[in-house]
C-alpha cells in the first residue's frame, strides 16, 4: 500500500491503533513522511515520544510504500534500519514497534517479529525488514534500505569510540544508495542535543541554516511534544534537579556549551588570518606527531611585539601523510616527506620546537640537523589536563589570539571533558584525534617557561633534583631574583633538566 505517514497514525486501523499522536508529534511526522525532504535532523526533549515517533516511521517506510519494492532485485530485502546507542537501546525499538503492530489488525498479519527485527511479507510479494542496530558501523554493511533513522545519535559515542556518530551517519547514509536515484531515500535524525559537538550537532546546524538541500531542523521541547508536561510546576522542578544547564539540555533540547565541551567558542573573537613573522617573538612550534594513521599537527605560536602578555598563533596545519607502505624504504620515504611539509610551515618563525614522545627521535635528528631546539615533552594525563586548561584560560581572557583555521577551530569545538575531573577527551575524525588543538596546547603551554629576557648562558643547578614538565617553575620559585632557568637535555633521552646561569667558568658548566 501506499499511504501518507500522518494519514497511517491517524488510522485506527494502522499505526494510530495503540497511540493518541499530540498535534506536535504529527507535525513532525508530516515531515518525516514528506518526498521532498531526505534528511530530517529533531532535536527532541526527553519524554516526549522520540522513541515512538521513530519506530512509527520505520513501520511505514518498510509496509506502506509500495512505490519502492520493485527497486531491489528480486529475492532482495528492503531494510528500514534504526540505529540505537546500545544494543539494549535497539532491541526496546524492537519491543515498542512490535507493539504498534500487535495492535493494528493490518499489520499484524504482515509481521513476523524476532528480537532484533521484523520482518514483513507484504501483499505484493516484496519482503521488508525493520532492523534495529547498535551504533557499531560494521552492522550496516551490506544491507539496503528505503529508510534510516537514528534515535538518539547525539549519544552515539562511547568513551571507547568518540567518533562513533560520524561513522555511523555515514555508514546508515551508505546503505541507501540504491534508493538515491529514485528519490525516495529517506534519513531521520531524532535525539536529546548533547553540546555543540559531533555529527548530529553539525547536521543540525547545517539544516537549520539551509547548507544541505532536501534538509530541515525541527527543534521540539519536551513541552511541546507533549503538552501534558507544559506546566511551569512541571519545568521548575526539573530546574531543580538538573540545574539549568541540564534541564535547557534534556527537556528544553537545546545545544548547551558545557554539556562535556570543553571549549566555549561563542564568546572568543578570532583572527582573520594567521600571525606574521614579524608580529610576534620567541616562537613555538607545538607537534601532535604522526607518520601514519593519523595527521600530524603543527600550530606555532608567539609572543606579540606590540601587546606584552599576548599570544599570537602563526602558521597552523594538519598534514595528512600521503603513500601507501608497501617497504620499509616507502615508509622511511612518507615520514621525510611529512617532515618536509612541516618544515615547510614552520621554517619562516624559526620557532623552538616542543612535541610529545611520539616519533621524537626522528623528529629531534631531522629538525636538530636544520638548526632548530627541539623539546621532548612526555605527556601524562595530568600535564595534557594542564596545557588544555591553559588554552582555554588565555582564549577566555583574550591573552592567546587565535585565527580561524578550519581544522584548528573544528578541533577546539570537538575537545570534552569527562566530568568534573576535566580528563581531556579528543574524538578521532576526519583521519586524528584533534591533532591541531593538540598542538596547540602543547605550544601555548610551553609559553609558561619563557621569558621577555635575552637567552642566558646555562649552567648546572647545583643541590636540585631533576625536575620535569610544568613542575619545574613551583620548584625554582624560591631562588633568589635574577636567577634566570631554561632547559637541557644533558643524555639526549628527551629528559628536560631545569638549568640557570653558571658563574661563568667552563668548569662549573661542566660540573
């Protein structure tokens, strides 16, 4: 049969057997059945049938749209898959469609139900499927399907598996290519908002202000869907549980700042173009090093000739290595060829260089060979919380000016947070785990060890135990005024000594 979504849950007989549908819920159910429209981005609140109006819509596409069955070869299964964030989550999709079936008296006798699907043999002789999914993309691979609805795919990513929302969009996107050249493919993407980050995020945005064509936002309270919850008693309760961030997230569905994003961007002023050469001082160049699977970041920043305290960023990049590795030669080949770009970037600054403990040995030869101080930071969880909260902290005040660098500003949105603890959390996508702002952090916060002074000549600190990282500053704070410290490397094994003004002899520098 062919039929209308609103039309089939307004028809007693069909999907408005077991379900009262509020005005709300089938507004937005006229646009999840509607031709003209191939993706439907819904930010919903809680409790206000998101799951329902999903498993809805996976009904009607699989069993009243006869217009689609002769599309796939014969012996084929035409899907409407719905993923969920958990398998627990997909298999109660199940449970709830099986349930809108079970009270129509049509499609009940179409159906055969299982845990994970149901399949329907329909009056033309098309089979058809409602799958649910956990959000793994390799579950959707090799099926077709008319439909694809993702309930609740702002959640979709794991600690485990950050970029999991992205991945999976594409891969549900992927399965409904034999549908595209029909124009009948259909996307739906309904879920409670989880901060300005991640794929659902972006797809909202983008549909919201007309970027993807055949797209529209819908954006629906808790209230709204349903109106039994409209109540100021209601919302206020809610205030006082969740406090307003949590309620404006979870029933008012709105994209809060802070909901695990680490950076607020809506009030930070960026450049229009990188800092020049001239304009700063004592450049950095921070390193996320890769050679391989993932980009290699370079940010080089700088202290402002004209403003004392301010930090200027340069030259940023997220250089994708190229080749395949078929030898060790090709490999030894790609990784000077990616040495050579960053080379490329940085060379005008002349900057020291700082990088973690990745690739540092060819980093340390290649770059020492040209000139330039390399600094090997090895970083623990502690010292990666302490460069972030720096970043942040100078992007908050206005001492750190950064540029909109399309990679270096869609990392610093995707940066969370777990918890109050503040561990940093970095989603791969688009080939690294935010390989920019990684670089970033690690310049911006070796800025804490330099000074407006000419560089000193350096000496042993006597009657001082190795010091590493950003300790090394609470360390020396009781020397006396004048002392001046840097850095050495005395063994070449990347392990960083705190170092001030000898006396001048060349035995007190060596000793």
């Amino acid at each position: 049969m062919k039929l209308g979504l609103e039309q089939a849950c307004t028809d007693p007989r069909l999907l408005g057997a077991s379900i009262p549908w509020r005005p709300k819920q089938l507004e937005v159910l006229r646009q999840f059945g509607d031709d003209a429209l191939r993706l439907v981005v819904v930010a919903a609140g809680r409790q206000g049938g998101k799951t329902s109006m999903a498993c809805a819509a996976a009904i009607w596409g699989a069993t009243m749209r006869d217009d689609l069955d002769g599309v796939l070869p014969r012996g084929r299964t035409r899907y409407a898959l719905i993923a969920a964030p958990s398998e627990a989550q997909s298999r109660e999709l199940i449970r709830v469609a099986a349930g809108m079936i079970e009270a129509s008296d049509v499609l009940r006798q179409l159906a055969r139900i299982s845990a994970d699907r149901i399949d329907f043999q329909l009056p033309s002789g098309a089979h058809t499927a409602i799958r649910a999914l956990p959000a793994n993309p390799r579950t959707v691979r090799g099926m077709s399907a008319s439909m694809v609805i993702g309930d609740e795919c702002a959640h979709f990513n794991r600690e485990d598996q950050l970029n999991n929302d992205a991945l999976m969009i594409e891969a549900l996107e992927g399965s409904m290519s034999a549908f595209d050249a029909h124009g009948s493919s259909k996307m739906v993407l309904i879920s409670t908002p989880r901060g300005e980050s991640g794929r659902f995020y972006e797809l909202f945005r983008d549909a919201r202000e007309g970027l993807i064509d055949r797209a529209v936002a819908v954006h629906a309270p808790a209230w709204v869907l349903n109106d039994e919850l409209d109540t100021e008693e209601w919302r206020e309760s809610k205030r006082q549980l969740l406090g307003e961030n949590g309620f404006l997230q979870e029933h008012a569905a709105e994209f809060v700042v802070g909901g695990g994003q680490f950076f607020d961007l809506r009030e930070i002023e960026f450049e229009d173009g990188p800092a020049r050469p001239e304009d700063g001082r004592d450049w950095v160049a921070g390193f996320d090093s890769a050679f391989h699977a993932d980009r290699f970041g370079v940010v080089v920043v700088g202290q402002s000739v004209r403003e004392p305290g301010v930090l200027l960023v340069g030259a940023v990049d997220a250089i994708e290595p190229g080749g395949r590795l078929r030898s060790l030669e090709r490999r030894r080949a790609r990784e000077d060829r990616t040495l050579a770009k960053v080379m490329e970037v940085i060379e005008p600054y002349r900057p020291r260089v700082v990088t973690d403990q990745h690739h540092a040995d060819a980093i340390r030869t290649y770059f020492g060979r040209s000139g330039f101080v390399v600094k090997v930071v090895h970083l623990t969880a502690p010292l990666t919380t302490a460069a972030f909260v720096s970043t942040r902290t100078r992007l908050v005040d206005g001492s750190l000016r950064c540029w909109r660098h399309p990679v270096l500003t869609e990392d610093l949105r995707r940066v969370r947070a777990r918890d109050a603890t503040e561990v940093i959390q970095l989603p791969r996508y688009a080939g690294g785990p935010c390989d920019a702002v990684s670089a970033l952090a690690l310049a911006v916060y070796e800025h804490r060890f330099l000074t407006d002074e000419p560089a000193p000549m350096y000496g042993p600190l006597r009657g001082t135990p190795t010091l590493r990282d950003h300790h090394m500053s609470r360390e020396l704070d009781g020397l006396p005024p004048g002392f001046r410290t840097g850095w050495r490397d005395p063994d070449g094994a990347g392990n960083q000594v705190p170092w001030m003004p000898s006396s001048g002899s060349i035995m007190d520098e060596m000793f």
